[in-house]
C-alpha cells in the first residue's frame, strides 16, 4: 500500500513545504551551512515565504479561509466589462 493510498486522521493537514523550494529554486532553498549548524532545513531568506505558507495551512485547517464565488450573470453589476 503507498503512502499517499493510506487512510489518514481528520487531523492531519499537509502542508506542501515542496512546491514552495521548487518555486524559490531547490538550490537557493537549502543552506548547507545552516543546516549542519542548527539543522536548518532551508535558508533563512525564505523565513517570510515559509511562514506566510505556514499561515495559510493553520488558517485552511481552522477554517479561517474566506471564500467566495460572485457571479454576474445578467450583467447588472458590471455591465459586461470586469476591468480595464
């Protein structure tokens, strides 16, 4: 059975720390010389972006996301222009 078959807790959040060094580039993301020092797994520039990422999956988890889907679909609000 993989792991990402497996059944997991409600619990459990994910929070894809991945997709994030792969933007920043994998070679800017680690700091080897943090890492052996104070086993630091990425470089301490990207702290905002880690954090904001951090941020989003506490919020998703506790349900502190605002969503929302406005359609205009007689064109009354915006008179079929969005923006310019």
């Amino acid at each position: 059975m993989s792991a990402s078959s497996r059944r997991q807790p409600s619990f459990v959040r994910w929070v894809d720390v991945d997709r994030l060094a792969a933007r920043v580039g994998r070679q800017n993301w680690h700091d080897l010389r943090l890492y052996h020092h104070a086993r630091l797994g990425f470089s301490p520039r990207f702290l905002p972006e880690y954090t904001q990422l951090l941020a989003a999956g506490l919020r998703s988890a506790l349900g502190k996301t605002k969503k929302a889907l406005i359609l205009d679909l007689d064109n009354t609000l915006w008179g079929g222009i969005i923006g310019r």
